[in-house]
C-alpha cells in the first residue's frame, strides 16, 4: 500500500481517538465544577456525577454495536465520519447546558457518537499493516488517546467547564475534514460483494459458542482498565478523604498523572509485545503490576498530595495493557466481524463499569470505599488473567479469513 495513505490512515485514527479519550476524561475533570455551576448541593454531586457517567456508558454501549455493525456492512470509514459528526455537535452543545437532565442527553449522545472511533481506526489500521508490524501501528493510536486524556485533565483542571467542551467539539470537526483522504480497508473491499458472506451479523455471536465464548473472555481481558480509570480515577477526591489526605485531592489532577502513567504503559508493552513476539505474556505481565499497584493505592495512609498522584502515575503505567488488549480483540475474529468486535468490545469494557459501580455501591456502606474498590479490583483482575490464558496467541496472525 501507498505509504503516505498508510500513515494518513494512522494519524487521522490517532486523532480520532485523541478526541474520544479527551472527552472521556473531559468530563470526569469536569464533573464537580460542571454540577455545581448548575446549582447542585455538595451532597448531590458523586451520585448524579455517577449517574451522567452512566449515561454516557449506556450511549457508548449501544452506539459500539451500531458502529461496529455499520463498519463491517458499508465499510470502515463510514464510521470514522459519522461517529465524529455526532460527537463533535454534542460537545459543542454541552457548553451551553443549563440543567442536569439536558446534561444527561447530550452526555449520552456524546458517548454513541464517540463509541465508534477507537475500534473503526484500529480495525482499519490493522487491516492495512503488514501483520508483523501492525503492533506498532496500534501504538501510535492508543499512545495519541493518551495524550487525548492529558489533555482533558490540563484543560478540565485550568479551564472553565463550558470553554473545554467547545474544545472538544471544533477539535471534532477539524478532524472531520482531515480524513476526506483515507482510504478503505482493502480487506473489506475483498470480501464487500460476496452476497454469501454475513457481515456485521450479531446472530453469529449466538449461533455459535465458540465466538460467544471468544468474545467474553476479550471482554473480561479489558474490564480491569475501566476500573481504574472510571472508578478509581474518577472517585479520586473521595479516595483522597478516605486516606486522610490533608490537600484537597482533584480528579482532574488525578486523570492526568494516572494517564502520563498509561502513556509509558501503552508504549512499553506495545514494544515489550513486539521483541518477545506474543500479546499474551505481555498482558499478563501488566496485570500483575497492575494488582500490586492498585492493592499499594489503598493501603496508603496520611501521605501527601504529590504521593497520592506518584501513585496514580504508577497505576496508569500497570494498565498499559490497553493497546495490546484491542489489538488482541482485532486479531481474533474475521474480517466480516472484525469491526462489530473492535468497536463494540472496547464500549463493552467501559460499560463493565456500571456492574462494578453497583457492586461498589452495595459494598460501600459495610466496607467503606476503599475495601469495597479492593474487592471490586481484585476479582476484575482475577478473571482478566483466566480469560487471557484461554485465549489463543495472535501475534503476527493472519487478518485474512472470515467468520462463518
């Protein structure tokens, strides 16, 4: 392939996923000074903060499995222009909300408009790599999400609210006019009018155990990222009280050091992947740094400020298994399903996060927070590393064949 369409490719879908993660993180930064200037008490703000999040994660949810069906019926970029159109109106109109229950439809439309753009890059940019090189090609995205997320906490921690989100909604448009230029996956195009092959049909999924089986254990992979970062993270302050923190403790500033940590994370087990040749060794290696790290966070006790974000730093750098995670999605199913998979699992992850926010609500009350995030942690982790023995090894596998 040309490889000035390669990387054009490549940059349009790392921007993309700059702006999804930007928005992600925008509104956890954003959360408290948002719900306050819209006259909530202080006593109201983590419950309908959490229930705005979960509204967002329910449009995420819904809109990865629209997306990733549209993707594998009219092709990969068909979402790479509709899922920015959408998300980039309802951000700009976030700016100018003056209630919560305007809020929470804009949040959701945000989320489903947003839910497309990880998976449809990756899926694209995979599909047009040479299979021994598409980890680095999966780096480059996944480390541009991270800057996404620094840049949401800088912007949500020194901005007013309303000027962060009509960032986030130009940026969005600016880049729609970016990716006029790329070109369609030539894999797609392969298999785009043979009328016999089923494309984006979920049907599949129920049909047959074994793809059912595949996608939950991808599923299950992932979950422990959204743990820290859609709780941990985004329940910063409170942990912060809990620890008998004496400086205030912000999420904005939390969200930022957590993903300079990821960003070393997802560069590193992205090259790691690379010289030992397997994704699998390479994700199990990060969920253990990642369970010393989160079981070290809770334990601490009357540490100041700059410690409580050192170890939020860390934390991000043990959930740098994220990139190696997608990839590993992208290159377990055919080419017919491929982007159904990498857009809706990613969205399914996040949304694991309503289960465990119930869970830790019910834990709350008789455990306190930080057990109850103990517990919560520890069995994601647990089921992430049997999921990840069972699934087979993909490295440098062939993306050419389909699911029947």
């Amino acid at each position: 392939m040309d490889k000035k369409k390669l990387w054009l490719a490549i940059t349009v879908s790392a921007l993309g996923y700059f702006v999804d993660v930007y928005d992600i993180i925008l509104f956890s930064a954003v959360r408290v000074p948002s719900l306050r200037s819209l006259g909530l008490a202080e006593d109201q703000i983590t419950n309908i903060g959490l229930h705005l999040i979960n509204l967002q994660l329910v449009g995420m949810l819904l809109g990865g499995v629209a997306w990733g069906i549209l993707g594998d019926k009219r092709g990969r970029l068909s979402i790479l222009f509709g899922s920015i159109f959408l998300y980039s109106s309802a951000t700009l109109a976030n700016a100018f909300v003056d209630n919560v229950e305007t809020y929470g439809l804009l949040r959701f439309i945000a989320g489903f408009g947003l839910a497309g753009e990880m998976g449809a890059g990756i899926t694209l940019v995979n599909e047009l790599m040479a299979k021994e090189k598409r980890g680095y090609g999966t780096m480059i995205i996944v480390t541009f999400g991270i800057f996404g997320g620094i840049a949401g906490g800088l912007v949500g921690n020194l901005l007013a609210w309303q000027t962060a989100y009509l960032l986030g909604g130009l940026g969005g448009f600016l880049l729609l006019f970016l990716r006029m230029g790329v070109a369609e996956s030539g894999l797609f195009v392969n298999i785009k009018n043979q009328k016999q092959i089923a494309r984006g049909n979920l049907l599949l999924f129920f049909k047959s155990p074994i793809l059912l089986s595949k996608y939950l254990k991808c599923l299950l992979v992932g979950a422990p990222f959204w743990v820290f970062i859609g709780l941990f993270m985004a329940l910063a302050p409170e942990i912060g009280k809990a620890l008998n923190i004496s400086s205030p403790i912000t999420a904005a500033w939390a969200i930022l050091f957590f993903n300079i940590g990821l960003g070393f994370g997802d560069l590193s087990s992205s090259i790691l992947s690379q010289i030992l040749g397997s994704r699998k060794k390479v994700i199990m290696i990060y969920l253990v740094i990642a369970f010393v790290s989160a079981m070290s966070f809770l334990l601490l006790q009357n540490v100041s400020s700059t410690t409580f974000y050192c170890f939020c730093t860390v934390l991000g750098l043990g959930s740098g298994s994220w990139a190696i995670f997608i990839m590993v999605a992208a290159e377990q199913f055919g080419t017919n399903m491929r982007a159904t998979v990498t857009t809706s699992l990613p969205n399914f992850v996040r949304s694991m996060a309503i289960p465990y926010m119930a869970i830790l609500s019910f834990l709350k009350p008789n455990f306190g927070i930080l057990l109850s995030l103990g517990i919560v942690s520890m069995a994601s982790i647990i089921l992430s590393f049997i999921s990840i023995c069972l699934l087979k090894e993909t490295f440098a596998s062939s993306l050419d064949f389909v699911e029947n």
